[in-house]
C-alpha cells in the first residue's frame, strides 16, 4: 500500500530555482564569451562552477520533495525519498506518536531546502529523529524504534494508522532489519578515502590556480610572446598571447583523463594505481604551471 504525504509547501519553488539558477548560467557564459579575458571572467566563470554545486543540491532535494511516499506491507514501512529507501521493520516501531509536539534542538540550515522538515533532528524527548516529513517535528506522525525514531507527515494519518494495524495483526513474514537502501555511487568507498579525496581536490585546486593567475594576468601581458626556446635558451617561436592557456588545458585534461582512469582502477581495488594517476595529474600541472610562470615573465 502507497500513501502519500502532505504536499511539501515550497517544492514547486524548488523548480522555479533550478530554471533561474540555468538561465543566469547561460547568461553569465554568454558574457564571459563576448568580454576580453581577464580576472573578471575567470571569478564569473568560478560562479558558474560553484552554481553546479547548488543545481545538484536543489535538484535531488526537489526531486525527493515530489517523489516522497510511504510504503506499507506486511514487514516494513518503506519511506521513499528520490533515489532512496529506508526501510523501518514493523516488528521494530516500540510505539507511534501523533502530535506529540516536540521541537528540535536545532533549526533547519540552507541546504534543507526546499522541504526544510526531510532532515535529521534531534529532539530533546525523543533523541534522534530521521524527518521523511513535510510538515514540522511538533506536526508529524513519529515511529520510534530502538535505533532511532522516523517522523512521516502522511495526507490521512487515520488511514496510515489503520493501514499499519492491519498488517501488524498479520504478523511478520520475513525478518527485516532497518536500513537505508542508495544508490552504488553513493556509497563508493572514495567518498570517505581522505587520500584519494586529497589527491583530486589538490588537482582541481592547481587547475584553478593556473587558470585564475593567466586570467588575471592576460591583459597586461604583451600581444606576442615567446611560446618555445631553443637549446641555447633562445626564443625560437613568437606567437599571440592566447597560447599560454594551451598549458592550463594541458592540465586540465592530464586532471580529467587520470580521473577517470583512477576511478576505474579504485573500483577494481587497486588503490595504489589509481593513487600513482592522480598523483601523476598532480606532477603534470606542476611541470604545465612552472612553465606558464616562466612565459608569463617575458
């Protein structure tokens, strides 16, 4: 049996956020192609990087307000939320709370939105509660469970109830434990490798760095510049200015390609590889970066 929650207020705000943020990206990257390379263009395109972050977020949280149900059978309660399943065993709810109004010790923070009440809270009479709700803590309907409690803000509380009764009265077909049930990438072993996460967040960094200083930099340097030296030290290839963003690009795909590879070997459990590949993207830029240093200075 499916039942559905109290309509999240602010979902539909959700969407017209994601379509906003888009459009002012397309804007900003109509701009920074019709402007003279500079420092300016660089920050906009840095906004245009960090908006991405805020697009994802926004997205799933939107994507979860809509999607988010409750679904009840003769073992668990499944709570739906985008991607996800948490699954609460019915042989584990120790009682069910209606309008208990309790109050979280914390109030929601700017990445809860839209549908600020699907959070974790914790609540000074209840301890820990997973929120799967639309509606605020002192609202919702709470299942309390030994491991933590689970709120849920269903559209007919009555019929959820009755609906809970009845196939708690059937009994428990097959042991179930709770648990949360994601997708594969989200629980890659990567994600809590802080060596591995060191190694491509120190290559985006060193990107970033080559591309803002040459941005910053690029009106100020003259129209041509020596591109390439002869044995002897000797400037042997004049060419404009634009070329020194071939060793940023360089970089930036030694960063990508080895990206790639060393997710590939790290999901085949050679670590040790796909470390030498991020770290060898790393060795790269640093050759790509004293060199664009050096031409700059001409």
């Amino acid at each position: 049996m499916s039942v559905r929650p109290l309509s999240c207020r602010d979902r539909w705000y959700g969407v017209f956020a994601i379509l906003g943020l888009v459009a002012l990206d397309v804007w900003i990257v109509s701009r920074i192609l019709g402007r003279p390379v500079d420092g300016l263009s660089f920050l906009l395109g840095l906004w245009v990087l960090a908006s991405l972050l805020a697009l994802a977020s926004i997205a799933y949280r939107t994507f979860g307000a809509f999607t988010l149900e409750y679904w009840i059978d003769r073992d668990a309660v499944t709570l739906v939320w985008g991607p996800t399943r948490q699954i609460v065993p019915i042989a584990r709810i120790e009682r069910i709370l209606v309008g208990a109004g309790f109050l979280p010790t914390h109030g929601s923070r700017p990445w809860h939105w839209p549908c600020r009440d699907r959070r974790r809270v914790v609540s000074a009479g209840l301890g820990v509660v997973n929120a799967y709700a639309t509606r605020p803590l002192a609202e919702q309907l709470i299942l309390v469970t030994p491991e933590e409690s689970f709120g849920l803000s269903p559209a007919d509380p009555e019929a959820f109830l009755a609906a809970l009764q009845t196939r708690y009265a059937l009994g428990v077909a097959r042991p179930l434990r709770a648990e949360l049930h994601q997708p594969p990438l989200w629980t890659w072993p990567l994600w809590r490798d802080r060596t591995a996460l060191f190694l491509i967040g120190a290559g985006l960094l060193g990107l970033l760095v080559m591309f803002g200083v040459l941005c910053f930099r690029f009106p100020g340097l003259s129209l041509d510049l020596p591109l390439h030296f002869d044995v002897n030290g000797i400037p042997d290839r004049i060419a404009p200015k634009a070329g020194l963003f071939a060793l940023p690009v360089i970089g930036l795909l030694a960063w990508g390609f080895n990206l790639v590879a060393g997710i590939w070997r790290y999901r085949r459990v050679q670590r040790q590889g796909a470390y030498l590949l991020w770290g060898g993207a790393l060795g790269v830029q640093l050759i790509a970066g004293l060199a664009l240093f050096n031409l700059m200075r001409w």
